[in-house]
C-alpha cells in the first residue's frame, strides 16, 4: 500500500504521501538462505516504500520479544503521536466481511437442514456388565425410554423380548421417528451391545449412547460413530475407553 500510495503521489505531484523516514523492521528471517523474500530495506529504498535519507535498522529478533521492548521504550521516553491514523474504514471492512460470513454460515445450515438427510449412527460394545443388570428386561426398556427423551427422539413403541439359554438374553428395541434404540444383553457372558440411530439435526445420539453406558456400568466399552448423512464425504470415528 505504500509503495502504490508513493508512486500514485509522484504521478501527480502529491507531496503529502512520502516515504518512509524512519523504519525498523523486525524479522527471524536471512535474505541470504531466501528469506524476506530478498525484501531488505536497501531494496525497499528502491520502490519508494523508503527513503534513501531514512534511519533504518533490521532487528533479527523473535517478535514477542521486541515489541514489548518497543513499546516499554515508547512509553518511557513519553513518544506521542501527532497524527492517529484513521482506521474506522478497517473496522468497517471487518464488519462487513463478519457479516458476510454469518450470513454464508446461515445460508449453509439452512440449505443442509432442507436439502439433505443428516444421519448420525453411535454404536458400541459393553464388557464386564452386572448379569442383574444384563437380565432386568424391565430395568432396560425404561432406561432406553428414558435415553430417546434426553437425544430428543421422538419415541413410536418400545418392544422387548427375553431369550433362554445360555447365549440367551434380553432385546429392547425402541423405535423412533428419527429412526432406532437398540439394547442386547447376554447375561452369562456379562455383555452388550448398544446402537443408537438418528436422522435429523435436533437429535444427538451420543447423549442417549452415554445415558445407556451409565445406566448399564460396563467396566470397559468401545464406542463408533459413523456419519450417514446423505453427502458424498462421510466420517468415520473409533474410541475405546477401558
């Protein structure tokens, strides 16, 4: 911006835009190995951006450590400016562009609420259950009940079903607008299963999936998300917590 302002000045005899007199410019960077990208003072005494006259000096330091030495030195020696830029036109720019990106952001939530399916799928494995627990039909509807109200789901019906043998156990299934709960135990091998489904924005599957890992205390578990939302790039995360 100075060296336009500088040229634009010289085209048309404005002596109001000058030079630089009075540079220091702070840098880490060695012209010798490509740094500044070759832009020293002598150069910039080339483009008009300073003055052949001006009191310069490089400064290799780390710019945490100068300014703060800078500014205590201003403040010392009592350095007032005379005249304060005016940076309302800065301030102004900024808050356009703010503006603008809120709007952009707006624009998009909307356009993915209406134009896509947003699916949100978290599932994972329970060892080391209580066997009462794993067992209590009655005890696992009401907790998954309860899971589809705090992921804000709206529940249809909730069916169970209980299973003899030995890899027999307990299946709770709720189904829900926004899609399932499901909830298998098998009492003799202390584990369980928990899969939590949802499509929607205002539903949040993970909160149900923690509700259940408390209610049913494993004493370590796995938990997976998969995003299957109707978009081309899709994620994928595991966690195990022990």
């Amino acid at each position: 911006m100075t060296i336009i302002n500088t040229l634009l000045a010289e085209k048309h005899g404005d002596d109001s835009i000058k030079s630089l007199d009075y540079v220091v410019q702070i840098t880490t960077d060695m012209p010798q190995w490509g740094g500044l990208s070759g832009a020293t003072l002598e150069e910039a005494i080339s483009w008009g951006k300073v003055s052949p006259s001006a009191k310069k000096r490089v400064v290799y330091v780390d710019a945490t450590i100068a300014l703060p030495i800078l500014v205590q030195g201003l403040i010392e020696e009592k350095v007032v400016r005379e005249n304060i830029p005016d940076f309302s036109w800065f301030l102004m720019s900024m808050l356009l562009n703010l503006i603008r990106v809120i709007e952009m952001v707006s624009s998009m939530r909307k356009a993915i609420s209406e134009d896509m399916i947003v699916g949100k799928h978290v599932y994972g494995d329970l060892y080391d259950i209580d066997k009462d627990v794993a067992n209590n039909e009655e005890f696992l509807r009401k907790a998954v009940v309860k899971a589809a109200e705090i992921a804000n789901m709206t529940l249809v019906d909730v069916k169970s079903w209980r299973f003899g043998g030995i890899k027999g156990g307990v299946l709770v299934l709720a189904l829900v607008i926004e899609s399932h709960i499901a909830v298998h135990t098998w009492p003799e091998y202390k584990y369980a299963t928990v899969d939590v489904y949802t499509c929607g924005m205002k539903n949040d599957p993970l909160k149900a999936f923690e509700y259940l890992i408390n209610m049913l205390r494993p004493k370590r578990y796995t938990s997976n998300y998969i995003d299957r939302s109707s978009l081309k790039s899709k994620s994928t995360f595991t966690w195990r917590n022990m």
